[in-house]
C-alpha cells in the first residue's frame, strides 16, 4: 500500500510494542528521511538466530524515495541493522563522531565500509532536503554523542527524542541541552515521538556521578583483582572504571572483542581518557599482584560465550578469578536475561569471588541512561506537542507514556499507540491512524544471511524438541518396487537399540504404504515422501507422542 498522495506520514518499523530494533520513517510526497536501524537479540526459542533485524521491505518497494538513514546514538538496538541495510539500500547515513566510530566497525566486518556514505552531523548540524530541514539537539544517555532531531515540514514539526534522561550532573559533560528543546517547544511542535522504557518507573532517574563513588569504593575496598562488567558502548562507566583504577594504582586489562573495539573507537576519538601506560595485554594479568590488577569486560547480561561468562567457569584462557577477587556487574539486567546473569553469579560466588551484582538501587553500580516518568514529563512541558507517538517499548510502556502525556496537557485521543506496520497520516494538520504496511521481523544467521523464514524456525524448532527419523528406501528404476527393506535412522527421536521392535513396526509400515501406493504414484517421489510422512507421522505420535521431523531418502538402483 502507498502513503495517501498529499499526506505526512510517519511509519513504525521496529521498537513498538517491543525492545530493541528501533527504525521509523517519515514520508512527504517522494522523500522518505529513515531514523535508526537497530537489531535486538533473540531469546531461546529462536534457534540458531543472530539477530533479529526490521523487515524492510516497503522501503525496499519505494527505494527511489529513500534520501537517508539517520542515526541517533550507537547503541546496537539503534545501529545493529545498519550493515544488512546498506547491503539493500545503499543511502547516506548520518551520525555523529562516536556513532559512526561504531558503525564503521560493523561494515569493516561486512566489508562495507569503502562503498558506504558516512557524514558526520552534530546538535549544531542542519540536513536539508527537498520536503525536510532537519535540525538536531544534544541529549543526555548511556552512551556519549546522543541527538534527539526537529523534522520541519509542509505540515508542521516532528520531534523524534531519540533515547534520554535528564541529568544535571552527567558524566562526561553530557549535558541535554534543555534551552534549544525549549524553542523547540515554543516554535510549535505537531507531534512528538518519544522514548517510553521507563515510563512505568515513577521520579526522576538518578544521576551518574553516584555510581562513580560506588565504583571508587569498591575498588578501594578490594584486596584481589577487580573484574567490572558492563556494557561496552557505557563510555561513562568505562571512565569511572578507569579513574578508580588510576586512584587505586591498578594496571588495566581489556577482555572481549566488543570490549577492546569500543574502548579503542573512544581513545582515538577523544570519548575516553586513558593514562599512558594504564593498558596491560590479558598475558600480563598473572605477572602482576592480584591487588594491582584491574579488567573490563563483556558480558554483564549473562551471555553463555561473553568473557565474564567463560571467566566464571574457568574457561577463560591465561585469565582465572580466584579467591578474594572482586566482580562487579555495573549494568542493569534486560528483562529475559536474568536467568543467565544468575547462573554467572552463582558460578562466581562459588569460585570465592565477592560479586556486587543487583539493580542501581541495590548494588549502587548502575543508573538507567532513560528517563523516569519525571523526565518524561518534562520533555512532553518542553515540547507541548499537538500530537504524541509513545515510542521505543512494550505496550504497557506506551500506554503508561500516553497516560503521562495526557497529564501534562496533550489532549485526550492526541495520542497514537502503534505496532509495527502501523502508519500515522498527517494531512492540513489533522492525524489520522488508519492503515498498514509490512513490518515485522527478519531473522539474522550468520554474518551475510538475512533470510531465514519462519518455516526454518519452526524446522529448527521440531528436531530440537522431537528429534529427526531419517527413511531411506532402496527402489528398483525399473519397476518402482522395494529392492530391499527400508533402513530408518533415528538422531534425537530414540535411541535405536532400546526401540528395535518399535523400529521394525516402522519399517513394516513403511514397507506397506510403499506397496499400497498405485503404479502411477510410485514413479513421483513427491507422493511417496508425502505418504511416508503422514502415515509414519501418525503411528510414532500415537506410540510415543511425538513428532519427529521425517526425512525420506529415495534411491534407484
């Protein structure tokens, strides 16, 4: 379906009504502006998925009408789809210093990075196109070189936050600049798209600078090496690490791939201040005393192959944790995770490892880079918004964000919850939610494949939980009959040698709708697969109440 000929239109492609894979777009006439491309990781039931990136194919139906992928911070739930989308929409992506520092990384990896068009944007930058000027605003999050932006067109100002918080006292200097939204506001805003993970979550969000005094505290405190997880792309806290090693008089070791990755893209772009001869190689580790030994690591949302995880089962190559040493995850869980995070602190404890762990109030080495529902508030009083799009969270997020937003002032019915594929129309001013593109998920195996069905899944699915019965029949090319009996081997179903005689029921079954099957049907190997895996199907489910995948082999002789 095409967007209405003379309407402003705004698309929910990923990050409603979910966490993670965050993209929108705004469509005027033949222009379509594209914000974010990020991915979310899937959870157990997905077998042998990545990642979990948008579908975009209505972008790929109107490709002529796409000017630019624009990205508001380098998270990977804003960034992570970038590669796969350049490799089928190959536009201008905009970004600021830190955030294509990240994006480049991943299309080195996709062998990306010569063909692709990076330009480089900050608050004070102005991108204009045919239908759309589009100014930028600093915020304030979890990660340096954050942007919320103002979309000036025909028909008014959309503001998209981006991710944020309020925070008086940030790290780093990061301050939101509360003024510029505030003309934001007074200029008039249409409608406003704004984050919601923590709209649930009453007050304001604490600020960073209390967990720096946590973080010297426990560094201070610990007699063993210190071992703090968290997330890479947390420049802030990778910082405060830092100052409570150089307090400490720590050397500091690096472990994890994304770990060293993004502490290297935050020296050379001047986000991280390092001492010159702070960074120890990991073979290093065992040369020094414990008591002088300091690692940042990955792995805080309990990830089974993340270095934190291999560390607290001693698998961990040159690197163990002993008795006395001192753990801290400085990274709040994501929901689905917890189990994960819980089998590692076990582990650790086991090991004699004092581990700080729990949420920011418990442990005091985390605050949410979101804002409360008193940030929320605020940023609905600055931008006074005709129209509001909750966005960025699940659905009791968005409804509780609509709840704010009617709080402050929008007026009741103003305000638009949508899913994925969901579309706003704006036409002489007036918002309207009335139809539907194609959206939803598309499954990531393995770096370059970005095509994996739901039919693969559900495959995937059946031989992880039944296992799989594989029939192969030896078949005369003559006369279509049985040469031999049917030999039948079973891989996660049953364990042959303790089923022979329900195997030998099988294989005279098999043997039987063979035989049954007329003349004409015996010379399509289609029909005969077909047959064998209903009736083959149907016996072992009422045996054994299972449902092994079947897989016939047919060859002639």
């Amino acid at each position: 379906m095409s967007t209405q000929e003379n309407a402003l239109s705004i698309f929910a492609l990923g990050g409603l009504n979910e966490i993670g894979k965050n993209m929108y777009a705004i469509q005027y006439k033949d222009e379509i502006v594209i914000i974010d491309c990020g991915n979310k990781f899937p959870d157990e039931n997905f077998l042998g998925i990545d990642l979990i990136i948008p579908d975009i194919t209505y972008l790929l139906e109107n490709k002529e009408k796409v000017k630019a992928l624009i990205v508001t911070h380098g998270h990977e739930d804003h960034i992570g789809g970038v590669p796969f989308f350049l490799k089928k929409l190959n536009v201008p992506v905009y970004g600021t210093r830190f955030t294509l520092g990240l994006i480049e990384l991943k299309l080195k990896e996709h062998k990306l990075l010569r063909e692709s068009k990076l330009v480089e944007i900050d608050a004070n930058s102005n991108v204009d196109f045919a239908h759309f000027s589009i100014d930028f605003f600093k915020v304030t999050h979890s990660i340096p070189d954050c942007l919320g932006m103002v979309i000036r067109t025909p028909e008014g100002n959309i503001v998209h936050t981006g991710d944020f918080k309020f925070d008086l006292t940030p790290a780093q200097n990061e301050h939101s600049d509360i003024h510029k939204m505030a003309e934001i506001g007074k200029e008039g805003v249409l409608l406003l798209l704004s984050e919601s993970t923590n709209a649930e979550r009453p007050g304001s969000t604490p600020t960073e600078q209390t967990v720096g005094e946590h973080v010297e505290e426990a560094f201070m405190k610990a007699d063993g090496k210190v071992i703090l997880s968290t997330f890479a792309s947390n420049v802030s806290r990778l910082q405060q690490a830092i100052d409570a090693a150089k307090q400490t008089h720590r050397k500091l070791a690096l472990l994890g791939r994304s770990m060293v990755n993004v502490v290297n893209v935050a020296m050379e772009r001047g986000y991280l201040d390092v001492p010159d001869g702070m960074l120890i190689d990991t073979n290093d580790i065992n040369q020094l005393p414990p008591e002088k030994v300091a690692i940042l690591c990955t792995g805080s949302q309990g990830e089974p192959l993340a270095a934190l995880s291999r560390l607290s089962t001693g698998k961990y190559r040159g690197v163990d944790i002993l008795a006395g040493d001192t753990v801290i995850l400085a990274a709040g869980p994501i929901p689905g995770n917890e189990r994960g995070i819980t089998r590692i602190v076990d582990n650790l404890f086991s090991l004699g490892a004092n581990v700080i762990y729990g949420s920011g109030s418990s442990s005091g080495m985390h605050v949410s880079g979101h804002g409360y529902q008193e940030d929320l508030k605020l940023m609905l009083t600055l931008m006074r918004p005709t129209y509001f799009v909750p966005i960025h969270g699940e659905y009791r997020m968005l409804h509780h964000h609509r709840l704010l937003a009617e709080s402050v002032g929008v007026e009741e019915g103003h305000t638009f919850i949508m899913k994925n594929g969901d579309v706003v129309d704006i036409e002489n001013r007036t918002a309207r939610q009335t139809r539907k593109i194609q959206a939803g998920n598309t499954y990531v195996d393995g770096i370059g494949a970005a095509d994996v069905g739901e039919i693969v899944l559900r495959d995937r699915k059946q031989l992880s939980e039944d296992g799989m019965l594989v029939i192969v029949l030896t078949m005369s090319k003559t006369d279509k009959n049985l040469v031999s009996d049917p030999d039948t081997i079973s891989r996660g179903f049953v364990y042959m040698k303790d089923s022979e005689e329900l195997m030998k029921d099988v294989n005279d079954l098999i043997s039987r709708t063979v035989h049954e099957l007329s003349e004409e049907d015996r010379n399509e190997w289609r029909v005969i697969k077909q047959q064998l895996k209903r009736s083959v199907g149907q016996y072992l489910f009422k045996q054994t109440k299972k449902k092994p995948m079947i897989l016939p082999i047919i060859i002639e002789v």
